[in-house]
C-alpha cells in the first residue's frame, strides 16, 4: 500500500485502503486475546469500538468459550445489537443463556425486522415466549405476524420497513414527504432503501422507483411516469432459494412482497439475499459430504450425533459391497493379486462419479441442467466415463501386468475399469435428476447412491470376470 | 396463486406473482423447442421478447447445438446484447464464431463497461483484437486499462461509470447536477447506483451518501455533513475473493475502488459481487471433488480431459494403498475374511474425514476457521472422530464377529476402525490448514491427501494388527 499524502480536507479522517483481508484479522484477534488476557479493559474497549459489528461478530465467534465469556462479561452490556444478529447461532445461545429476557428483547428492538425475526425465531420456544412479552406489543405483533410465515419463506426473510407513495404524486411531492419524514427524533423511514413503491389505494403495488431514477426526474414529473412497471412481485410464501435465484437472474436489488390479496406487505433486500445464497451454498457443499449443517460451533456430541446417521448409512453400503466381495471368496483364496487390485476399481469409479455428480447437483441448483437437457447431460457423462474408462484401462492394465507379471490380469482390471467408469458416468448424472424428479434433494442423498452403484460395481466386474476367466 | 381482481388503475398491465421459478421454465423451454421444430419465427419472436434477458440466456444455455443454431440464425441479430453478457463462456464463444468481429463490437459497446471487460477478457487473442479495433477509439481504451489489471481483482469488476460530487456542493446542487445530465440524449449517469462519491480536488473519495441519505436531507445541506466517512476502500488490485468477503461482512451495496495514488477510478456494485460469490462457491464446491471448472457445457473431449489429471492422481494414490495391501499378501492368502472386510473401514475412514474436511474447508472459505482457534477445531474433530470410531467399532466388530464367527477378527476390525476415524477426524481438520498456511487452495488439494491418508491408515492398521495377532 502507498503512502498517502496530505489531504486537503483537514477534517476527515484518512479513509483506509483494503487491501487483503485476512492477515488484519489474526492481528485484531491477537489484541483482543492479548487484552482479555492482561486484563485490559479499557484497551478491549477501545479496540471493539474501532471495528465493525460483523468483524466483532468474527471475534467473537473465533475465541474459545472461556475468552468468549470473559469478554462479554467485560463489555457484553455495550455491545452493539448488530453484533448479535451477525454471530453464529449456536454462539448466540450460549450468549443469550447469560442475558435476562429483557436485556434481550431490547436488543432486538433496535434490529431491523427481518433480524429480529431471524433471532427471534432461532430461540427456543419458552425463551422466545418470555422474550416476546418483554417487548412492547406493536414490535411483538410485527415478529409474530412474520413468525406465522413458513421457514425459509420470503415472509420471513422480508424487512416490513418500506416506504410506499400512492399513483397520484409527483417526484417533488415524494422527495418532500421524505424529508418531513425524517425530520425530528421520530424517523419513520428504512435505515437505508433502494426503491420506493407505488402503490393503489388497495395497497397493490403498480410499480417501483429506483432511487437513482427518482433523483434525475423533475419536480412535477408524475410517479407513475418513471416507475418500473415490469414488477416481479415475490408472495410472502415463496421459498427462499427461489427469491436468491430471481434475484440473481433479474440482478434485482430490491423486490417488493405481496400477501395472498396481492397487498405489498414488505420488501427484500440484496443483503439478506446474499446471506441466503451462503447458506444455500453451504447446505449443497456440507449435504454432499454427508454432513447435516455447518457445525463447527457446536459441542463435540453434537457433531458427533449429526455426522453418526450418515456414517451408519456408509456401514450399510460399505458392508454390501463386502457382500459382493464375499460372494467371490473362492476366487480371492486362489487368486491373492485380486484382494490387492480390487480396491483400485472401486476406487476410480468412485472419483469418476463423484465429478459427475458435483457438477450435476451444482448445475442443477443453478438451474442449467433441467429436463430440457437432462438426457444431453446424461449422454455426454457416459462418453466422457467411457473414454476416461479406456484411458485408465490401458494404464492400470499394464501396471497390473508388470506387477504380477501376469497379462490376464492386466486384461481383467482393464475391463473392470471401463465397465465401472462408463457405469459411474451414468450413475453420476442420472442418480440426482432421478432424486429431483422423485422430490428428494439431489445434494443430500446423491452421493450414498453413488458409492453404493461404483464400489457393487466395481467389486463385481473385476472380481466376476476373474472368476470366469482365470479359474 | 390467488386471483387478481380488477385494478383501479386501468392503465398498468396485471404485476405477475411469481411463485416458485422452476416450473414455468420447463414450459417455455418446450414451448420455444416446439417454435423452432415448426419453423415458426413469428412465434419464437414473441416468446422470446417477453422474456427477461437473463432467461433468453438459459434457454440458449439449455438447447441443444442444432436448435442453438437455428435459434440464433433467426432471431441472433435482434438478441439484446444483456443475453450475451448473462450466457455462459462455452456457450458465447460458440455463438461469436457465427458474428463478425464488428458485429460483436457493437453488441459489446452497448454494456455496461464490466460486463463489456469481462467478455472481451474471455476472447482468444486474435479474436480480442479484431474485436477491440472495430471499436471506437474511447470504448477500446477503458476495455484496454481494464484488461491491464490483474485477473479476478477488483479493476476487473469495478464500473467505470459513477456520479462524483466536490466537497463543497449541497444536496440541492446535486439533485439538480443529476436532473441536468440525465437530460437530452446523452444521458451521461450510470443506468442505475446505490451511492454518490464525495471526491476532494485530487479525486481521492472522502465519502459516499446513499440515495436514500440524500433524498432525506434538505436542499441547502452541504454534501460533507451527510455523507459517509468511515469509507472500505477498495484497492484495484484487491482480489475478487476479498471483494465479496468484505461486501458480505458489511452489507455493502455499492463501494469505492482506488488506484495507488488512492484516486478514485470506479465502484464495484452488488450484482457484480453476487456473481463473484457464486464463482468462489462453485470454484470450491468442484475443487473438493476433483472437477477444475464447470465444463456442462464443454465438448466431451474438454471434460475428459480436465477430469483426467484428478483421476489420474487418484490412480496413484488408489496404487498406493494397494501396495500397502500386498505387504500382507501372506495375511490375505490365510484369512480370506480379510479381504472381505478390509474396504469397510477404509471406507469409513474416507467418509468420516470427508465430513470434516469439507467443514473445514467451507469454514476456511467463511474465515471462521483461522489460526486463531485451528488448534481447537482439530482437537474437537479429533474427539468426534474417537466418540463416532469407539460406535462404529462396536457395530462393525459384532458384525464381523458373526458374520465370520470369530471373535477376533470383530475386535481386529474395531481396533482398526478407531484408529482410522482418529485420524480421519485429524487429517481432514489439518490437511486443509497445513495447505493453506503453505499458500495452497485448501478446496484443490485436499480430498486427494486425505483419502491417501485414510486408505493407508485403514489398511494398513486392520491388515496389520490381523497379520500380528492372527497368524
């Protein structure tokens, strides 16, 4: 980073220039640890101050529970709401287990309503009940009524906070009600918007007004002149991965939200977008390798018991496949090279279809592979694996040649692996379109199907044709 | 969906509520199949200009070569250049070969200046040439000093177009700066923006105002008494990773991005970064299963190729767990129940450190997991993997026991199967760790170490401890 000159605006603070990220944090997290450790509170205090909610958030969640405890011992009163919505959920609980449930419901009012419902909803139920009554009812009616929507629905993911202007106004008429709506202690608009909402007297929106088209209208130019009207009104009933998905297909900001009467009840905002198309990342990343929920918060049991039904269901398909080892064991008695070959088939056939299977379920749920070119897909994963199947054949079939000095076994793996190959092409492409089409999410049942088909498979080809041929 | 009744405002076409996405795609996709077999060009027109630009693309995406063909010869010149920007690279490259270099030059010019960067980026060399000179002279110049940043940094997503105002302007003579230039023709602001930049006389960002910051304020406010000071400037060379971490940890809509001489230059914008984000998410998300890039819609000899390395590193490591195997070749000749049972826990192994790793790696990617609590996470993963190993060899020594009825070779197969998930839990927490402090993607290089690892591991103890105990 250069050095900056002086500026000619005495009065503002040097603005910082990020940047890499990374090494910053380890260094905060070094002073806070160092600070926590040495007792210095008015040094934590300063140096929380200095950073941003989501970085203390960060910290918070990075120390470990002992440190965790201590510093919210130390400056837990003067922490910012902001902090509690950023944090992890299992973080937040263990937080909220040493607060009162007033303490609590304050913080909660300061959030914007969309965070207070996240938190709010994420408590268990006596808590949340006893949080609930601690605040005054219009906020409590507002989290209950956005409680009411199904989970991960846009009702829930909404902020209620919006700011409407009926078909009869003008762009001056707007801009001034805007500033007579923030004068004074009482501001009544979103902390920051992007859009203004048109709306009839029946409270249907007509259309919406990004303000950077607000701003470059005229005084007297009518609403319903400059605003959009091609709406792509979101129901409050929406699921959520289908908001982030029209949300990215539109490069939408922000999209406003109708109940069953068709009423605008709210809006979504790119923000809370962005958070779902983490988690929705996450759950497809953590469901293909057999794990329910990011975890890394929670207690070692808990891990435990979540990840222990996947591996149960592993034992399952890993004891089949020693069935079909099983049904050989003539064959592997005579034949020792075979018990140290048959596990390089398995092996290839389950990486092969483990590709496929990735950029299935990725293209899947970036909807690029549906029914139109499902079969394309599915044909050109099988050319692929076959032609992979041969490349691998000729070389693991030599190999196993020279190792045993024994051609026919060389032969015999070769087969198995193109066999094995072409079927884990197959397997990999079709398993999840069939999953999908039976409503089973492809990413969280994909991959124990696949093994199942690549190591039965791969088993049986090589140590079948071994069988027929060699004894 | 509910029914509509009639609108009080007769002059609005009906907002469509949109419900869940999938679907109506599915539909179109057929009913513009069926257009094009029909040879009806009038009709697949019409389909096709109800269409959102972003859908065009899909459907493009989703049709086979022949029908994309037919598709662009009919309605290629009427296609809004946005579908070009929305299509993926493949896909684009095959229709730019039908077009002459001036024809995608002015398809190009006619985008914003990012999304113009991004595909000229994406061109062959000599294609990129014969493009960038049937540009006019300005156009080429700001595609060329983009292009002249490093790839996947933040000059390479930024817009070039943004409204600056001097420290010494009110919000009126703003206001009134953007009713004049969105003026006449030539409407000289960006399409649409989130922020207006405070800039000093050397160009250098002193602070950013929101829209909705702006229009609350009154006329005679001075700009310097409402905009945003604590500014997150962005460097152009910041990579596009860091980019979206810091626009997810702030909620950001819109940020400054800087040269050395810290001048401003442009503004990376939210849409740009979801983008990104998607990116990083696929990038990791295939990485961990040996894919190097999405290749749907790559020509199958591409793919086999890209997959081949993987499998082909794979083949070593599958080669070397054999050879670990025909250590014990005497072992295996004498107890065939060996054979047998040796995949399960190899398997489990591989199962049980997949689940961690891909915690780890996902937490890694989110900057949860850092040095700061590395220790911690490993010994938690560790712990889950004794817990979830005594279990597993319980289960699967009761099964072996009985299933071969002999005692033994159930508690030889549980005394190995808590050893491998150990180190299943160590190695998939430490790997991704080890890479990463050695500069390495943790995503890329990984799952191959850790099967390596865990085929070993598994062989090599219950092989091992049957060959000391057994025989």
């Amino acid at each position: 980073m250069s050095e900056r000159p002086d500026d000619t605006l005495e009065m503002e603070p040097a603005a910082k220039v990020e940047d890499v990220a990374e090494p910053e944090h380890d260094e905060v997290d070094a002073a806070v640890i160092a600070a926590l450790d040495t007792g210095d509170t008015a040094g934590l205090k300063e140096l929380v101050d200095g950073l941003h909610y989501a970085d203390v958030a960060d910290i918070v969640e990075r120390l470990n529970p002992d440190r965790r405890e201590q510093l919210l011992t130390e400056i837990g009163p003067d922490m910012a709401p902001d902090v509690l919505a950023e944090l992890d959920e299992t973080v937040r609980e263990e937080i909220f287990e040493a607060m009162a449930p007033e303490q609590i419901a304050a913080h909660v009012q300061e959030l914007d309503s969309d965070d207070a419902v996240e938190i709010v909803n994420q408590m268990e139920a006596p808590e949340q009940q006893k949080v609930l009554e601690a605040m005054p009812a219009p906020d409590r009616r507002l989290i209950e009524q956005s409680l009411s929507y199904p989970e991960e629905s846009a009702g829930r993911l909404m902020q209620r906070e919006i700011v409407t202007v009926p078909t009869h106004w003008t762009v001056g008429q707007t801009i001034d009600f805007m500033r007579q709506a923030a004068e004074g202690d009482d501001d009544i608009l979103p902390g920051s918007f992007y859009d203004i909402f048109v709306v009839d007297p029946m409270h249907k929106p007509v259309g919406t007004i990004h303000l950077s088209h607000l701003l470059r209208a005229k005084r007297p130019v009518k609403v319903t002149d400059i605003m959009e009207t091609e709406l792509k009104l979101i129901s409050v009933t929406m699921d959520q991965e289908d908001v982030a998905f029209l949300f990215r297909q539109r490069d939408l900001v922000s999209a406003p939200v109708v109940d069953e009467a068709q009423r605008l009840v709210g809006a979504i905002t790119i923000d809370d977008v962005v958070d779902v198309i983490h988690e929705e990342h996450e759950e497809d990343m953590l469901a293909l390798a057999g794990v329910g929920e990011d975890d890394l918060y929670d207690a070692a049991i808990d891990t435990t018991k979540a990840r222990f039904r996947w591996l149960l269901v592993n034992l399952f398909t890993a004891i089949l496949a020693s069935l079909v080892i099983g049904l050989f064991a003539t064959t592997l008695e005579q034949i020792v090279a075979l018990a140290i070959l048959m596990p390089i088939v398995a092996s290839m056939g389950g990486n092969a279809g483990t590709q496929t299977l990735t950029v299935a379920v990725r293209a899947m749920a970036m909807r690029e592979l549906t029914s139109t070119n499902a079969y394309r897909v599915i044909g050109k994963e099988v050319l692929v694996g076959a032609i992979n199947g041969v490349l691998f054949a000729v070389i693991t079939g030599a190999i196993a040649w020279f190792w045993f000095d024994a051609p026919q076994i060389g032969l015999i793996i070769g087969l198995a692996m193109i066999i094995n190959m072409v079927i884990a092409g197959l397997a990999g492409a079709a398993i999840p379109l069939v999953l999908d089409r039976f409503g089973v999410d492809p990413a969280i049942a994909s991959s124990v199907f696949l093994t199942t088909v690549t190591d039965v498979v791969g088993f049986f080809a090589f140590l079948g044709l071994a069988a027929l041929f060699l004894l």
